[in-house]
C-alpha cells in the first residue's frame, strides 16, 4: 500500500474542495430510483409543486442567522456554499432525480422584510435548466403598492407571459398585506388573465420578520377574495399549520373553503416534516379529514423543499406513509401526487418510462 503524505496547503484544498461540492457528494450517496413513487406496487408520477430557489446574498441578514440555527452544516460545511448548490439549477435536478420527481414548481419570493428575494428573473432562468420538469411561479414586490401597483402588475404580467411561468405565489405574512385588503385583489385579476393559479401561504411563519396577526395568516380572510374571483384558483398552503408552536391551527378552515369553492386547492407542503410531525401523526390527520371529506380531488402535492438534501424525497415518503395510513386507493394516490397538479395549471399528464426489471 501506497501511502501519501498531505501537507497543509493540499489540506486546505481538500478542505475547500469538500466545502464546495457538497451536492456531488449526495449525487453519488446511492443509486439514483427509477422515476416516480411505489405505492401498492404501481409507480405513480409526482409533481412538487412548491420549491424554493435563490441566491444566498438576496436573503436577509435575520433569515441567514435563522437558517444557519435550524439546519445542520456537518463536515465544516459552511451554509453558503451549502445553500447555493442545492438552490442551483444543478441542485434541484439533483434532488429530482434522486427522488423520482417527474415535475416541480419553483416560487418566485417578493419579501424584503422576511425572508429576502428570489425574483421572477432567477426563476425563469432556472426553469432553463429542463423546461419539461421545471415550471415557476411567478410573484410581484408590493412595498410601495400605492405608488408602484400598476408598474408591479405589469411586471407580473410580463413574468407569466414566459411559458415556463403557470401561477402566482404571494405570502401574506412575509409581504404584510391584509388577506381582505380589496387594494391588492388586482393581483387575482391577473392572473385570471393568465389562468395562473395563485398560491397563498396560510398559517403562522417562524421566519423574523412576519405578521402574524389573524389577516395575515387565518385562511377565514381569503374567503372575500376567493368568492369574488371565481374565475381565479387559489391553492391554500400548508393547510393553515402553525409552525410557530407546531400544530394543526386552521385545517378545518381550510377544508370548508374547499368545500364551499370550486376555485379553492389544498396544498400539505411543510407540516408534515420530521420537524413539524416527528410522530407522524398530524400529516395522517390531515390527510384522514381529506378523505373523509371527499376532498381528493382537490389536493396538489407540495414539500417546500429543497431545504437539504433528500429533504423532498424525505417528505414524499411521509406523504405516502400519510395517505395509506388513511386508506387511500392507488387512484387517489395519483390524484394527488400528479394529475390534480395537471388539472389545476393545465399540464399535460405524466407517462412514465418502463423501466427493465
């Protein structure tokens, strides 16, 4: 055996080395699955519909500070170098083909005050990288909304005239504007112009920066905004879980709103993390009251990764946990995972390669 002495300075490149290609790392951590997931020994497609991309320098000082406390940086990782490679372009195919993700949907993120910017620009760019798998959805600043409505729109407008664009994200809580605030229900306007779905973040954010007064959050306040819209889709968003003190807070809420509206979507992103429901017990609850309350048909899959790696193929795997600890057929298993996503932004379905056996 051949043995090799490192000095310092080649040490400091290994050391450099490791820093920087921490997603190499990961690729090569198991053999990548056939595409899809198992569910009752069929392979079903999956669409995640809510990723989050961005550049470590746009996200504020406080979120920096927050992200580097609540994920784990082993090996002398640095967060980021970290950060950037799974937020790339490179990353998230990355963590899609490791997770036989067939789709996802990348967001677009307006919040100075909270969690920074990932702007329409950067997602369009990365949704380059394979624009069959990767679509965005687009979003809008709305700091100086009395001054700056109609410029924003129109560089809304502008966004979701990109094909790779398929629906609007907004977050009430980051951007602090009122859910029943008429002032910003152009936006819906919009993106009915579009036939663009909007996604709405319900439920209490532990990121600094956030409201968390009732408007901001409580589903109950989008019901004005969704019953004058009729021809617009509104997604709820973590299904109103409050990840503050990690708990179910507006589920049913969110639930009648789907019951009452045609026009209203369920989105499970988040709540059903190792974090949020370590005994797996809420997710399953969940996806129960789904059931029960014939609701399939109105749910889209969603993780709110990438957030470290194998995150989203971690979730996946809840989800699936979730729905056949509920007694979900194979058919409403697909709904889910895929084919309402198809329905909802008008997307051609899914067919999934035979794989040899």
């Amino acid at each position: 055996m051949i043995k090799k002495d490192i000095s310092n300075s080649e040490n400091n490149a290994i050391t450099q080395n490791t820093r920087f290609n921490v997603s190499f790392l990961f690729m090569f951590a198991c053999a990548q699955p056939d595409m899809g997931a198992l569910y009752k020994n069929q392979r079903i497609p999956v669409t995640d519909m809510h990723l989050h991309t961005g550049e470590w320098e746009s996200v504020s000082s406080r979120s920096k500070n927050f992200f580097s406390e609540i994920f784990p940086f082993p090996f002398n990782l640095e967060p980021e170098s970290v950060t950037e490679q799974i937020l790339s372009s490179e990353g998230i195919l990355n963590e899609m083909n490791s997770g036989g993700f067939s789709r996802v949907f990348l967001f677009a993120v307006y919040a100075p005050r909270s969690v920074g910017v990932t702007t329409n620009e950067l997602v369009i760019e990365q949704t380059q990288a394979d624009p069959e798998r990767i679509f965005g959805l687009a979003s809008l600043s709305v700091e100086q909304w009395e001054q700056e409505e109609s410029t924003q729109l129109e560089k809304l407008d502008t966004a979701l005239q990109h094909p790779s664009m398929i629906g609007v994200k907004l977050a009430h809580t980051h951007q602090s504007f009122r859910m029943d605030d008429p002032a910003y229900y152009s936006i819906y306007t919009v993106a009915a112009t579009h036939k663009a779905p909007v996604y709405i973040h319900t439920g209490p954010s532990p990121f600094v920066g956030t409201n968390q007064a009732d408007p901001y959050i409580n589903p109950k306040y989008m019901e004005e905004a969704i019953s004058t819209h009729p021809d617009t889709q509104f997604i709820l968003g973590h299904l109103g879980f409050d990840f503050i003190n990690r708990k179910q807070m507006w589920l049913d809420e969110c639930l009648k709103l789907a019951e009452t509206y045609d026009n209203v979507w369920l989105e499970p992103s988040a709540l059903g993390s190792a974090t949020s429901d370590p005994e797996r017990t809420i997710l399953v609850e969940a996806y129960q009251k789904i059931k029960e309350k014939d609701l399939v048909d109105k749910v889209l899959y969603g993780s709110d990764g990438p957030q470290r790696p194998g995150f989203i193929a971690e979730y996946l795997e809840r989800n699936i946990y979730a729905m056949e600890q509920s007694g979900y057929t194979v058919e409403e298993v697909k709904k889910v995972l895929s084919e309402n996503a198809d329905r909802a932004f008008g997307l051609e379905p899914v067919v999934l390669k035979e794989t040899a056996q």
